[in-house]
C-alpha cells in the first residue's frame, strides 16, 4: 500500500491505494478501485498523480478493476487527458495484475469498448494483442525534429519536456 499526499489549489487531498508502479518501455501508475469509470481522470485526481513530484518526467495513470467475467476495466490518464486506446497501458495493467494474481493469462483488458490481451508467457517477454487503427496522421516540422536529436523516450530537458 502506498500513500501519496496530493493538493490542488490549497485542496489536499491524500490517495491511500495499492498502487503498482510498471515500465513497459514508458512509465505507468497502475492503481485497482472499485469502479474506474467514477474517478475523476480530468478534474482532480488524474492529474495530480500524473504530475506528482515522484514522477520527474509524469506517469501515464491506469485505473483498473477486475469484472465479474475475469476481464479488467480500465481507464487511462496520459498525455494530459484520457487515453482513448493505450496499448502500453493495457500491457502495464496485464502485467500488473499476472504478478498479483488479480486475472488469469491471457489477461483481457477492456478501455473504452476496445478489448487488448496481454499475455506474459514463460519467455518471460510481454505480448499484446488487440485492434489497431490509424486515428491520426501528420508531419513534424523540421525546427521541431531538429530539438529531438539525440534524445530517446525517456529524456527530457531542464523544463520538464
């Protein structure tokens, strides 16, 4: 159990959870409650946790449960909003719950009507399956490329980039 103090505009507010910290190749705060779809992912607590201090570059935050029928609901907070369809979340919380024994392998992750399976087999490597569709195509100006040279995932610079 973690606790992490929170405060916004001189509101403070405590978030005592479970709460399991997974990198799949980026960071991810994996946190079980009750029922995802009530947590307030853009108004309070999302980004609270996403910016917290123990996070030096933010965390992509997951809020999950396990339904009835052994599939975990999930919700996702990256990027500064709710994330539509996060494959590395749905990896994270697949992970997460394996090494919890909250869910069965292959581990069936449900986010907003997409349904992605994480299974972790005994090679020990994650493999994630699920719908794939293009929902965005665009092109990176060259004043833009040029700041990224160098410079992997996991880098930022000094203004917290």
């Amino acid at each position: 159990m973690v606790s992490i103090p929170l405060s916004s505009g001189g509101d403070a507010l405590e978030v005592a959870a479970d709460i399991t910290f997974v990198d799949v190749g980026n960071p991810h705060c994996v946190i079980p409650v009750a029922n995802p779809d009530t947590v307030a992912l853009e108004a309070s607590v999302g980004p609270l946790i996403e910016r917290h201090p123990l996070f030096r570059r933010r965390v992509n935050v997951e809020f999950i449960s396990v339904l009835p029928d052994g599939a975990v609901r999930m919700r996702a907070r990256g990027a500064g909003e709710e994330t539509q369809a996060c494959g590395t979340g749905a990896t994270a919380v697949g992970c997460r719950c394996r090494a919890a024994g909250m869910a069965a392998d292959p581990v069936v992750v449900r986010l907003n009507g997409v349904r992605r399976r994480s299974r972790w087999p005994a090679t020990g490597h994650v493999i994630m399956t699920g719908p794939a569709t293009e929902v965005f195509t665009g092109v990176v100006a060259d004043e833009l490329k040029a700041g990224w040279a160098g410079c992997s995932h996991r880098c930022n610079d000094e203004r917290g980039r």
